[in-house]
C-alpha cells in the first residue's frame, strides 16, 4: 500500500493504491492557482513534470508532498535624476510590493508605471503580483547647457543637432552641436524694432529645409513713411548656409501698423501640407482684435512665400488669410501631434491666460470676454471681462489660469521617448509665472495639469524638444536649459 500525504495549495492523485511487491506506482500531481511544488519525495520516486514515479516497492510506504505559494521577482529602475527603493522584491502570488521614489535635487517626477501599481505621495504600491514584473521611475531635471544670450526668443533645431536661437535684440546664435556655445551670431538685415516687446522673435526651417535651406523669421517691423514710428509684426524668410544668412525676403506683414511696443506674437508652425500658422497679438490695440479687416489679434494661415492661400476658412468680410479671431497675445503654438491641428496659448490681461485649441474660423473671444479682468480692476471673479464664459459665442478655452496671469510662452506636445509618462502631454513656459507648466489631455479636455522647475525662478520664453527627446528651453535671463532624465 502506497498513501499519500500532501498538504493544501496542491493535490496528489491518488490519494493511495495497491501495488504488489516491487512494482512501481504513478502519481500526478496538480496546482492550485499560484501554487507550485515546495517538496515531494517517499518510496524511492522521481518526480518528473507534474508526474511523480515511484521507485520499485517492497513494504507500506508513504508520498509525502508539500506546496507553497510561487514566488516572484518585482524589479524596479530610475532615471538618473532620482531613485526607486529597494531595486528589487520577491512577492509571494497574490501578493503586493512597495517601492519609495524620490526624486534627486531639483528634480521633478514625470511617472512611474509597472506592475500595476499606483502612485500616493512618494509610495508605489503594485498590484497583486502574479508573473516577474519591472517598474520604471523617470525623473526629470534641469541641466544649464549654455548662459550669457540676450533676451532669447525663439528656438529651433538643424537636421545636425545644432540650435538657432534668435535673440530678441536682432541676432540669430548658432549652438553647436553638444548645445554647450555660440558657434555663430548672425545679425539679420531687416527693419527690426527692439521696442517693449518688439524685436526678433521666432525661427522656423522650411519643411524642405534639407534641399532648400530656409529659416523663417517673425519680428517686429519698423514703419517708414506714413508708418514711421509704427511697428507690426512681419515675416521673412533667408537662405542659410554656412551659418550666414542671404537672400531675405519678407513674405508678410501684419497690419495695419500701430504704435506701441506691446503684443505681437508671435510664432511659426508649418503644417503638414508645409502652409504655415502665423499667430499675430493684439498688439495692445484689442478695437482690432473682431475687426476682420486687420490681421492684429488673428491666426493666419499662409503659403511659405506669403501668398494667400484658397483654402482657409471663408470668414464672411473677411481677409482671405485669416484662420481664427479673437486672440489676445500668443507666444507660444504647436501642431497636436499626428495632426494639423493648432494649439496655442495666450496672455490674458490680469488672469485669464489660455490654452486654446483653434479650429478653422473660431473666434476666441478678445477683447469681449476673458476669465481674467481689466488692469486696475479687483482681481476676483466679479471683473470677469464679458463674464468669462466664452460659449456659446465664442470658442472655451481648453485651460486657463485665474486669478493670477502665468504669462504664457512657448509649447510644445512631448513626443520623444525619454521621458514616456509625459508623451501627448503639452509643455509651455511662463513669464511671470517663471516655470515649466506640464498640461496632460484627455481627448480634447485637460485632465491634469502641473507646474515645475519653479525654483529656478526663470521666465520661460520657447520651450523646444529636441531630435534627442530631451526638452529645451531658452529663459529671458539668456540661458538654455535641458530637461534630463
Ligand atoms: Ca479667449
């Protein structure tokens, strides 16, 4: 007689049997779920499987088997900007590990995922584990790459890693390739007024820029003539090669042009069919703003030599380049990824900046309604310009931000692989508001928003991601930073 003794988390089957002298005897074995094999052994057998054979028998003897629950192996990983304690758990199945994250000086947290888990304070808690599993902390921090730049402005990048960064006084840098120096400083040729905000601002490549190297400027323009002492905003276009600058042609002008050095923009997105966004402000002068025959306070949307395109939006009375109303002062536009879909924000007057996200022929609403109040008004939400509520007449923000202006410049959707909890999220920069402000999207909606590197106590002016993943952004003190992991 063969029995059987086994405890709980398994069965051996059968349970026990007869078999004449020196005969073997098969058993099988079966797991409960998470379960494995702790021990087995008795009667001179093997286990091989889940089968367990008995050697050949001569007197009563007895299986003896035992389970216990499997066993795994919860790993964790940091970027170098942070830790995750300890690097490594072993978790009975069913069972839960939890790991401390935090961040390195200065550093920031973009996400951790793995495992289930979810994040309270500085504790990740996995779900119930029942297979190996990883987790990846990734933080993030600012790195100083360069210093000494006068009011930069706008940021781009060659297909060679280098940098242009226009500098609001009338200049152009050339970084080089690690983005530590200025390799170049090209002056640029044209009617720049360095007046209030006026000057340089930002840069664009062509979309072919690889056959036919092109960079696209914005700028405040000096008037002459019956202008003189005027300014609005521009755009030209040069031929770079050898980091010098020719050829310049000025493709558009905003107009009219008014006095005053306040609001003019602007920024360059090309879209996928290489026509370009131009955002244009208000210039200080928001009685233009609904005037459809001005192009102070609109987005346009031109071809790349200037000439209006067919296709734009027919707004009833209005300029043919016009491709949304309503806007205040946007520093800062970018394409959703995957799309031709304009985002941007917009400086509010005191409270009510914005992220907006422009459809063709929107009206945003300026100067008849914003969240934030006229200057000199109490701050609160009785000043309310129109009340605040765009809808139904005009277009709601996707975000904003009261009672307080943050000042808003540069944006960019993150899309490298660097930093992956923060893909599809936008990042744009604040005067004022001297920080890095991460907006996460659900759908068309804001889910969360967060800002960061506040410490550094900088006026963010263009924010850029670069062909390494990594984040670039240029302070109105002169500096370039880099957000590492
Ligand atoms: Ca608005």
């Amino acid at each position: 007689m063969i029995s059987v003794s086994s405890g709980t988390g398994g069965t051996v089957s059968p349970t026990s049997i007869s078999v004449g002298s020196g005969s073997t005897a098969s058993f099988t074995l079966a797991y409960s779920t998470g379960y494995e094999i702790a021990s087995i052994g008795g009667c001179g057998g093997q286990l091989s499987g889940t089968s367990y054979v008995t050697g050949p028998v001569t007197n009563n003897c007895t299986v003896t088997a035992a389970f216990r629950l499997k066993r795994y192996n919860v790993s964790a990983n940091a970027s170098a900007s942070g830790s995750i304690t300890p690097s490594t758990v072993s978790v009975e199945h069913g069972g839960t590990a939890e790991f401390s994250v935090i961040p390195g000086a200065d550093a920031v947290l973009a996400g951790v995922n793995g495992c289930g888990g979810a994040l309270t304070g500085s504790r990740y808690t996995t779900g119930p584990i029942t297979a190996d599993c990883s987790i990846n902390a990734t933080f993030a921090r600012p790195e100083l790459l360069m210093q000494g730049m006068t009011s930069p402005w706008g940021i781009t990048e060659l297909p060679d890693g280098r940098l242009l960064i226009t500098e609001r006084v009338g200049t152009l840098v050339v970084t080089n390739v690690s983005r530590t120096t200025v390799e170049a400083r090209i002056n640029l040729p044209l009617a720049i007024g360095v007046e209030g905000q006026g000057g340089l601002l930002d840069v664009a490549l062509d979309p072919d820029f690889n056959t036919d190297p092109k960079i696209y400027f914005t700028y405040a323009e000096t008037g002459s003539g019956a202008e003189a002492g005027l300014f609005g905003t521009a755009v030209a276009r040069a031929r770079f090669a050898a980091n010098a600058l020719n050829d310049f042609e000025v493709i558009y002008r905003q107009a009219p042009k008014v006095g005053g050095g306040a609001h003019f923009g602007s920024r360059v997105v090309f879209r996928s069919d290489k026509t370009m966004f131009v955002t244009f402000g208000d210039r200080g002068n928001a009685s233009f703003v609904q005037n459809l025959g001005s192009s102070i306070g609109k987005i346009v949307r031109i071809a790349r030599d200037g000439s209006i395109l067919a296709n734009n939006p027919v707004i009833a009375g209005g300029r043919p380049e016009i491709w949304s109303i309503g806007h205040r002062n946007s520093q800062g536009a970018a394409l959703r990824p995957g799309t031709d879909e304009l985002w941007l924000n917009e400086h509010g007057p005191q409270g009510g900046d914005e992220l907006n996200r422009i459809v063709a022929g929107g009206n945003y609403g300026w100067p008849n309604v914003s969240y934030g109040c006229n200057y000199g008004d109490p701050v609160g939400t009785a000043c309310r310009i129109g009340g605040g509520v765009h809808a139904p007449t005009y277009l709601e923000p996707v975000s904003y931000w009261v009672p307080t202006s943050v000042a808003p410049a540069g944006l960019v959707f993150y899309t490298g692989s660097r930093f992956v909890p923060w893909q599809g999220h936008a990042f744009m920069g604040a005067l004022a508001g001297t920080a890095l402000w991460r907006v996460e999207l659900n759908g068309n909606v804001e889910a969360a928003r967060e800002r960061l590197f506040g410490s550094l106590g900088e006026r963010i002016r263009d924010v850029h991601q670069g062909s390494d993943g990594y984040l670039y952004f240029v302070t109105d003190s002169g500096k370039l930073f880099r957000i590492r992991d």
